[in-house]
C-alpha cells in the first residue's frame, strides 16, 4: 500500500488561506497564518479535495506524492 506525503513549501506560502478553506481535514494555518498540515492529516489524505488545495494554492507551495 502507498502512502501519500503532503507537504508545503513554507518559502513560497503566503497564507492566502485556500488549502485550508478548500481541505480543511489536512490543511490548517499556523500562528503567523500561514499554511501547515492538520495535526490528524493523514486521515484526510485520500480527500480529493487535497487536490484542489493544490490547485487553488496561488504560489503553487503544496507538494502531493503518492509514494
């Protein structure tokens, strides 16, 4: 079985706030608003909204894959 890694790229997010709008079981914000993976991410892993966060991101900053 595969398993998904998801990762942002904190040098590129702005913290516009879409992966967390568009996936919020896997994507939060941190303190200062930018993006961060929930604390239980892996269990929204397979949501395929996390696609769309990646989609909507406007920096391109998330990184999803499959392993």
């Amino acid at each position: 079985m595969s398993e998904t890694k998801i990762s942002i790229d904190n040098t590129l997010c702005i913290g516009s706030g879409m992966c967390a709008l568009t996936a919020p079981r896997v994507f939060g914000s941190d303190d200062d608003g930018f993006g961060e993976l929930a604390p239980d991410w892996q269990s929204g892993a397979g949501d395929p909204m996390v696609k769309e966060a990646v989609r909507a991101c406007p920096v391109q900053a998330i990184r999803v894959d499959a392993g």
